[in-house]
C-alpha cells in the first residue's frame, strides 16, 4: 500500500486525460504545495465524488472507491490567491483507508491497480466498434473526432487501452456511468461497457434530437 493525498472532484479523471483546474481554498492549496516539495514527485490523487447527502466528504470518497493519480504538470499564480493547475491522469488506484492526519487536505492508504487487457484477441474488433460509435457520437454532438486512438498495428493493445479510458474523457456521460468505466476489471470489460453506453447515446440523440449539455472542463473549480 502507498500513501496518497487526496482531491475530490465532481469529475472523472482517467489515465491518459488533461485536467484543468482553479483553486483557492487553503487546504487545495497546502496539498499542492506539499506535493511540489514531495521527494516522490508532485503527484496526488482524484477521486470523484458520488452524488449524495452525506456531507461527511471523507464518507463519500469510501462510497466511491477507485480513483486515478494525477501528475502536475504546470501551475500558475493567476491573482487573487488562485492558482491554475494543468495535470494529467496516470495510474488507478484503490482507497483501502482514510487516514487520520492533522491535514487540512485527505489523506489515503491506496493500492495501485493493475491494468489487465481481457482476451486480447478480443480487443481488435472491440476497439473497431468502441472507434466507430465514438466518431459517431462526436459528429452527431458537433465535435471533432478525436483521432489519437488509432491502431499501430492490428494487435495493438496499447491503444485499445487509451481508447477504453479516451471514452471517459470524450463524452457527456453521467458521473456514475464514467465511474464504472474507470472501475471496469480489464481493458476489454470497460470497452464493452463503453460499447454499450455509447449505442444508447447515440440512440436517445437520434430519438428526441437533443445534444447532451458538457461542463466545460476549465471552468471545474473544486472550492
């Protein structure tokens, strides 16, 4: 087990994915600063926070269980007392305990989590599928299709990897729904379930004709 500081969001953050973000409160901004000093590298970890009442948050990052590390790559003062983050997901993790620490941020004992591929014989014609609606998906909400998950070769296992995570960064699904993805057992379960939501998402934008509203992730301020 490893010991992890802590950033609850109403967000998702996969492997792979940029996350911008602006902060203020004092215990945002001790956590930034301990992580900048930190001889393990400037790292901290999200995890999001599930719909509910409880305003106990340390009660709801246990409901929520899986997070992904966070690498910070860029800070800037930008007046105020605010400061803009630029990070980028790199590893799940598992919240096996909060720890009781004179912290004004949260702290964990987490477990790293692997990264099984499923049946990798399955993955080529999976990752084709998840590609196809998710391109679909893209033009039918006026976007650009993202194009950096592509194949290198017909056994590529990387890049069904990335498209697999890529799904929870490129589309407006609920909270619950991308968290279920980043919890998905091997990279060929969570390109099912992506498989899956994103052929119900197609279907309801084609039925009532209506475009599903995105937070825009630059304006995600966790105080």
């Amino acid at each position: 087990m490893a010991r992890l500081p802590l950033f609850p969001l109403n967000t998702v953050l996969a492997p792979g994915a940029a996350l911008p973000l602006q902060i203020h409160e004092h215990r945002h901004l001790q956590l930034i600063r301990d992580v900048v000093r930190s001889p393990e590298g400037p790292e901290f970890g999200v995890v999001a926070l599930r719909h509910g009442r409880d305003p106990d948050e340390r009660a709801r990052i246990r409901a929520t269980v899986t997070g992904c590390s966070a690498v910070l790559q860029n800070v800037d003062n930008i007046g105020s007392g605010r400061l803009h983050l630029d990070v980028r997901g790199k590893d799940r993790f598992r919240v096996d305990k909060i720890l009781d620490e004179p912290l004004p941020y949260v702290v964990a004992e987490v477990t790293w989590l692997s990264e099984p591929d499923g049946d990798e014989a399955a993955l080529p014609s999976l990752a084709r599928q998840v590609r196809s609606r998710l391109y679909n998906y893209s033009t039918m909400l006026g976007q650009d299709a993202p194009t950096n998950f592509e194949p290198r070769s017909r056994r590529d296992v990387d890049s069904a990897r990335r498209l697999s995570y890529g799904v929870i960064d490129h589309t407006v699904l609920s909270l619950d729904e991308k968290i279920s993805l980043l919890e998905a057992e091997s990279t060929e379960q969570r390109l099912i379930r992506a498989r899956r939501l994103l052929s119900r998402e197609i279907d309801l934008i084609r039925l009532f004709h209506a475009i599903p509203q995105e937070i825009d992730p630059s304006a995600i301020n966790p105080n």
